[in-house]
C-alpha cells in the first residue's frame, strides 16, 4: 500500500490585510490614550499654575493688609504714594525707658524689654512715639543715634538702668536711643515710659530675572527684599494702588489717605515658560482710626 501525504487544508497566522486592520485599530487606541493623558496633563498644570497664582494673591494681599490696618489715617504714617508703590512708617518694636542722662546738648535712653524686630536692632532711620505721662498722650520723635547690645551702654553715654530705689541696678540696657525732638518733649519722657520705633518701608515691584515681584525696602535700602510673585508687568495692569480719603473721594497725599484700594494680577507656573494662566484679587484696605 502506498503511502500518501495528507493534503493541506489550513494556514496559521494572519494575512497582510488583517495586519494592517490590527496595527491601525492599535494606532488609534493608543492615539486615544495618548490624547486624554495629554489633556489630564495639561489639565493638571493648569489647575496647579492657577493654584499658584492664589496662593502669591493670598500672600500679597496679607502682607499689605496687616502693614496698612497698623497705620493711623490720622498720624500721616504714610509719607509717599504712587499707583505701584507707597512708603508707609511700620511698627518695628517696642521697649521701656529704664534710663536718661543728659550730655552737653544731646539726651540719650536707655531701653529695656525690647519686643519685636528679629534682631532687636534701631537705627538713625527710624523714628519712635514715646508716651508723654504729663500731657496723657504719645509724642512723636526722631532718632538720631541708636545703639544696640554692649555699645547701648560702652562709652558713658547711657547709664546702667536703675529701677524703683534708685541704689539698686537692673541689668544694662538692652539698647539706647537719642532722640531729635524738642527739649520740652525730652524732658518729659520719664523712667518706665513706653516706647515703640517705627520704621520707614517702602512696598512695590521691582523686576528680577525678567519677571516682576512685590518686595520692600525698609530704611532707605536700595535693594528690594522680595515677598512674593511673579506678577503680570506693571505696564500691563499687574499692580494699581488708587487711595482714598476718609469721605470716600480720591486722596493724592499720603497725608490724606484713610483706605488702599489694592489689584493685583498674578502668574502661576515655571518662569522660564511662558505661562498663560493669571489670577486677580481687589480689596480695599482700610487704615487704622479712619473716620469712615
């Protein structure tokens, strides 16, 4: 019998067309993967660029709000204004008179339990409110020298501060002060008199590594100390400071102003790219004693 080779019915595998069936319904699911972990990405950027604009809104507006609601309408505390920037006298700390003697012209005090300011330091640019017990009020005075920690007492100029009997010394003074004022104003400045120092600061933008940034400049600095950012340019509407009297109409003196009125626009995002989400915020600020 002879032996025969069974015939081929079949074939394994795919044909060239089922193929290129296959490789275009892959191509069009991973197109459409590719496509939504695109848009979730873009989505999430978004959502965080945004999330940073609010948080450096959140942060401007507290660092203004809390400088400009410790400024008196009433005490000229603000001495300069534009529509990006103003200059404001801020609380920088506070202490006791536990000393004074007098030196040819010039009065120096000593000071204790200082409070405030992260060093503790004054300077001649800082001016102080010091408590007058006989005309029941705070006087207004310059500083024109300060001394802080062993120069507040090195030299003779200030005495070692005594308290209650006059034989009993206290520990040295933490600082001393000499005071531009009238010599009726220094004579009544008694031992145990508070006293707080304010210091000029100024607060606005300035422009680092092409991006804008709200910072200030305290005691005449020539630098800006940076706070927060980035914000849109200033040409651009990024910053604008418009004042207001105490009867609501438009104040042009630091002298006059009751209330700040603050926009500010914010970027969020990686400063090296361009950045097309953007936040704003508007508040009014209103200062201390104002009349409204």
């Amino acid at each position: 019998m002879d032996a025969r080779t069974p015939a081929c019915t079949g074939s394994n595998g795919f044909t060239f067309v089922e193929l290129i069936v296959v490789m275009v319904i892959g191509s069009m699911i991973l197109g459409g993967a590719y496509s939504a972990i695109l848009s979730q990405s873009r989505l999430f950027r978004a959502q965080t660029e945004l999330a940073e604009a609010r948080t450096t809104l959140r942060g401007a507006t507290a660092v203004l709000s809390s400088s400009l609601m410790e400024a008196a309408a009433t005490d000229s505390d603000i001495s300069a204004i534009s529509d990006s920037s103003f200059t404001i006298r801020e609380y920088h700390m506070a202490g006791t008179v536990c000393s004074h003697v007098t030196v040819g012209a010039d009065k120096y005090f000593g000071l204790q339990e200082l409070k405030g300011g992260p060093d503790g330091s004054v300077t001649a640019a800082d001016s102080v409110v010091v408590y007058d017990a006989y005309q029941n009020d705070w006087d207004v005075a310059g500083l024109s020298g300060a001394w802080t920690g062993a120069d507040a007492w090195a030299g003779g100029n200030t005495p070692v501060c005594f308290w209650g009997d006059s034989t009993t010394a206290a520990p040295r003074p933490q600082a001393a002060v000499r005071l531009n004022a009238p010599a009726s104003l220094l004579a009544s400045i008694q031992v145990g008199a508070p006293l707080r120092v304010f210091r000029s600061t100024e607060y606005g933008v300035f422009q680092r590594n092409g991006d804008w940034w709200l910072g200030r400049r305290v005691s005449g600095a020539t630098t800006w100390e940076l706070l927060t950012g980035p914000l849109v340019a200033p040409a651009s509407g990024g910053i604008d400071l418009t004042y207001y009297k105490s009867d609501g109409t438009t104040a042009t003196l630091g002298s006059e102003v009751a209330a700040v009125e603050v926009f500010l626009w914010a970027l969020g995002g990686d400063v090296s790219v361009d950045r097309t989400v953007q936040d704003s915020v508007r508040v009014r600020i209103h200062l201390r004693n104002n009349a409204d």
